[in-house]
C-alpha cells in the first residue's frame, strides 16, 4: 500500500459540549455538508486568488469591547390537567441575558446589563402562568407536545433577552465609536446596531467550496479568510479566523464571524481585520475552559454570573412541587 495512512486529531472541546463543529450523520448541515445558501465569495478578493490573510500592522483594538451572552436551565418537568380530563407536558424554565464590558484600556472588565426571566412552554392553551414562591413563570403557548422538543422553545425568548440586552448596552455604553460589540452566535435581529459582530463558535455548515475551505483550514492562529456574503434571509458579510491554541483538528479554533450586509464591503473588510486584532486576545485555554479556545474568557466569565443571577435550582424544583400540587383540583 502507498500513501500516507491516515491519522487522528482529538478535538480539544470536552465530548460533553459536543464538538467544535457539527458534523451530520443523515443529510443535516455540517462542515463536510454544503449549505444551500447562496454565496459571493468575491467580495474582498476573487475567489481564485483567496490565501489566509493578516491585519495590517496599523489595525488597532478597539478601547472597548462589549459582549453579549445567554443561559437557560430548565428547572421542571410538568404535566397539565385539562378540563376534559386531557393532559399535556411542559416545562419550567429560567433563561438570562447580559453584557461584559472590556476596557482594554484599563485592563478591567464588569457586567453592564442584565436580564432575568422565566417561562412555562407548553401546547395547554389552558394552563396559567405558575407561581412558585416568589417567583413567576409566565406561560408560552408553543407548538409542539413532543417532551423532547419543548426545550428548544425555549431559545425564542432567550434570544429576545440577548436581542434586548444588545440594543441597552449599545445605547448606554457607546465609547465614542471606539468600541465593539461581539454577540455570542448569529446577529439576527441586531444587524441594525452599529459596530457589531456575530461570533459563531460552533459551525454548522459549510458555505465554502473544497478548494476555499481548504484556505480557511490552513489558517494560522490570528490569521482569517477573505471576506464572503451569505444571501439568506438571515445572511451576511462573514469570515472565519483561527483562535490562538493547540495544534489540532483541521477545524480546531476556527470559528465564523459577521456582520450586517447593510454595510459597505470596505466597512465590512475594516470590521474583519478589527475582529483579527481583537477575538484572539479572549481565546481561552484547555485547562479553564473545556470549550477553548472557541469559548471566550469574559463569555464564559459572563455565563457563570448569569448561571448565579437564575437561582438556586433544587430551591426552585421544590417551589414548583408544591405551587403545582396547591394548584390540582381537589376532589
């Protein structure tokens, strides 16, 4: 046999994150699956010339960093009682948003807003909100009676705290335009905010043909790809960089960032280089983080605080056992 044999990588993420990437096993999005978006992969150099690119030696942090994050615990599983004597299943859960402030200038970082909630998810268009304790869950009617799924209804209202969070901050904490605001994961509805990057730490399709997804995984730590536009309806300019760490798999540290295509090219090439010289300074390491370096220290800070800021969970289970026995019928 000729050749070279081939080997293995481990994938720096603890196996109980997932994986740095997502990679289908029936047809689903992933870094080997081709996205059905439409691509412009010309907008900053053609497609035939792209090669990892450097910031130029004048690009400069900006003084401050703005990022935004959010968290969601799901604190009980609950089951209506219909009039008809029908049941359906739900769930309590409790989410926050919020924003650390980096003052690269002062080398000091702080929590700058923050927003708690909680919900009941569940196809009842019966039940109430519950009361436990202090505490209230306001009721979401969704679409779904499949237990299995009611978690994921609960990241619409989680991503409205982030969406919320980010236009405050951006009003309350603007620093004479020399700032950045980062967004843990796509923009979506923050596209309109001035300065603002999305940070998608987790990619989950591929947009790039071989031959170009070959020029982001030759990247060298601080290095990114041209920048390329995503015509979605969600879509914008984007960009992938490697986070300084460990040699590893081919996409290790690789992660996508973008920004609105309401901007100019030039702004949106600007924006990517500003992101180069900034994004690797918050790359976390192995032993802190077990999603390093992809997740950033003032996120990962920033999620511990919100973790904290939803209670304390075993408290709130029990709250909800004896709100929802005092709430059954009697008979």
């Amino acid at each position: 046999m000729s050749g070279a044999a081939a080997g293995w990588h481990v994938d720096a993420w603890s196996p109980s994150y997932g994986t740095s990437f997502e990679q289908a096993e029936s047809g689903g999005d992933g870094p080997t699956t081709e996205s059905s978006a439409q691509v412009d992969t010309d907008v900053e150099l053609p497609a035939a010339t792209w090669r990892p690119l450097a910031a130029p030696p004048t690009v400069r942090p900006p003084s401050v960093v703005l990022l935004v994050d959010g968290v969601r615990r799901i604190d009980a599983g609950l089951w209506t009682r219909e009039s008809d004597g029908s049941s359906y299943p739900g769930i309590a859960a409790s989410y926050a948003a919020g924003v650390v402030r980096c003052d690269l200038r002062r080398g000091a970082a702080e929590m700058v807003s923050r927003r708690v909630d909680r919900g009941l998810f569940t196809a009842s268009q019966e039940a109430p909100d519950l009361v436990a304790g202090t505490v209230r869950y306001r009721v979401h009617r969704v679409g779904t009676s499949d237990v299995a799924k009611l978690s994921q209804t609960v990241q619409g209202p989680l991503t409205e705290l982030e969406v919320a969070v980010s236009a405050q901050v951006r009003q309350e904490h603007t620093a004479d335009d020399d700032d950045l605001l980062v967004v843990d994961g796509p923009l979506r509805k923050r596209r309109h905010l001035a300065r603002t990057l999305g940070y998608v730490k987790t990619q989950q399709g591929r947009y790039l043909s071989a031959a170009l997804s070959a020029v982001v995984t030759s990247l060298a730590p601080g290095q990114r790809c041209p920048v390329f536009r995503v015509g979605t309806a969600w879509g914008g300019f984007s960009w992938y960089l490697r986070l300084p760490g460990p040699a590893g798999a081919p996409w290790s540290g690789i992660v996508r960032v973008e920004c609105s295509t309401d901007l100019p090219p030039a702004e949106a090439v600007r924006l990517a280089d500003l992101s180069l010289v900034t994004l690797p300074r918050f790359a976390s390491t192995s032993y802190k983080d077990p999603r390093a370096p992809q997740n950033l220290i003032p996120i990962a800070g920033l999620e511990r605080r919100l973790r904290g800021l939803l209670g304390d969970a075993r408290l709130l289970h029990r709250a909800l056992t004896i709100s929802a026995a005092g709430s059954r019928p009697r008979g």
